[in-house]
C-alpha cells in the first residue's frame, strides 16, 4: 500500500450511479475524494467507494473501461473498498441474477433486488456494530440483502426479520443502502478508520466505533 497522508486520497467509481453524493460526504468530512473512471485515477486510491446505481450497468462499464480486473486484483491486494447497494453486489463472490460476473472479492452471496421495486423503497433505524449513538437512518431504495455471509465475515446489520444487510471481511465492507444520503456521517466516519487501519497509519476501529 501507499504511503497515507494526513488525511487519505479517497477514489469513488464514477462510472454510473451517486457518486456525487459520497464525494460530497467525504469532502464535508475534509477528505481528498476524487472521481474515479480510469486506471490512474484508481492507482491513486488509497481506499475506494462503489456506490449505488444500477449493477448490471456499473459491471458493464466496469469491463468497457478495462477497470474489472485491475480493480479485482488491487483489492485482493488490500486496497480498502466500500459497495453501498450496487457496489455491495458488485463486490458479492456470488450475485446469481447478475447478468455478467462481479468483481467477486467478498465472500457473501447477494440478492440483487430483494424488496421489489422502486416503488418498495424504505428506510427504517439500524443498530450497526461499530458505531455508537443512536440508531443509523438508513435509506433503501431497489435494495439487495446479503443471503449468505462466509467465514471470515463480520455481520453489521440486520433488518428485524433477521436479513443481513451490512458486513465486513477485513477491508470490505457492504452496505445494502444509502448512507450518502442522509446527514449522518458515521459510516463514511467508519470506511475511513478502515482506510487508515489497511495503511497502517491508525489502531483498529474499536467496537464503540472509536479509534483508540
């Protein structure tokens, strides 16, 4: 890995969906947050985030760009990432109703659209392991949930029904619904602490979602 600045060069994939809205977040947070559609802008990354959007459409231009295997291989080599939704798919080992292969780096299976429609969007309070305070608002919108979560990976989040729907494996971590959408900060907070933990420059986030 690159050696981190103060604060760290955070790439967010601009091939399609709300990028907008997690460069904002992060730029709000002070962060160095860039666009990211091409191989030297990946390069740069000292950490990176797949946002929401269309899967199918994102994995597409993930080929046409020549970005799918680069990226597979600088994740598999600790580059710390982020999939909220969409991304959440794309970095699943196993999307059955994706209609091309994902990047396949995490070790869950997914459910790409497990509440419907857009017209089945909701939000509702998650506890999420890690963060403290108050429950997270938490916005889903054509959301998938992960049905499966390998060993080695840490379940965040469930829905009341028992349905996972955030997980971390090392420095993945997937999020099935939008947290660049409300004001609450703590998760980007938290990827952020995963980003300085990979590079070496911080303690593990602790379980209060604290660094120590």
């Amino acid at each position: 890995m690159t050696a981190l600045a103060a604060s760290p060069r955070i790439g967010v994939l601009a091939l399609q969906g709300d990028f907008e809205e997690h460069i904002t977040v992060l730029t709000a947070l002070g962060v160095e947050a860039f666009e990211v559609r091409t191989l030297a802008q990946l390069e740069r990354a000292q950490g990176l985030i797949i946002p929401g959007g269309e899967s199918t459409t994102i994995a597409r231009l993930l080929l046409i760009f020549d970005l799918m295997q680069p990226l597979r291989e600088r994740i598999r080599e600790g580059l710390p990432v982020w999939g909220t939704c969409a991304g959440a798919i794309l970095l699943a080992s196993e999307a059955p109703e994706l209609d091309r292969p994902p990047i396949g780096v995490m070790d869950i299976t997914i459910d790409r659209n497990a509440f419907g429609r857009q017209i089945d969007s909701f939000e509702t309070e998650l506890g999420i392991e890690g963060l403290d305070g108050d429950p997270l608002r938490a916005i889903f919108i054509r959301a998938p949930v992960i049905t499966r979560a390998g060993e080695g990976v840490e379940v965040l989040a469930r829905l009341p029904d028992g349905r996972i729907v955030a997980a971390r494996q090392g420095a993945m971590l997937a999020t099935s619904f939008h947290p660049e959408l409300t004001d609450d900060h703590r998760l980007h907070e938290f990827f952020l602490r995963m980003v300085r933990e990979a590079n070496g420059a911080t303690a593990a986030p602790s379980a209060n979602g604290r660094t120590p």
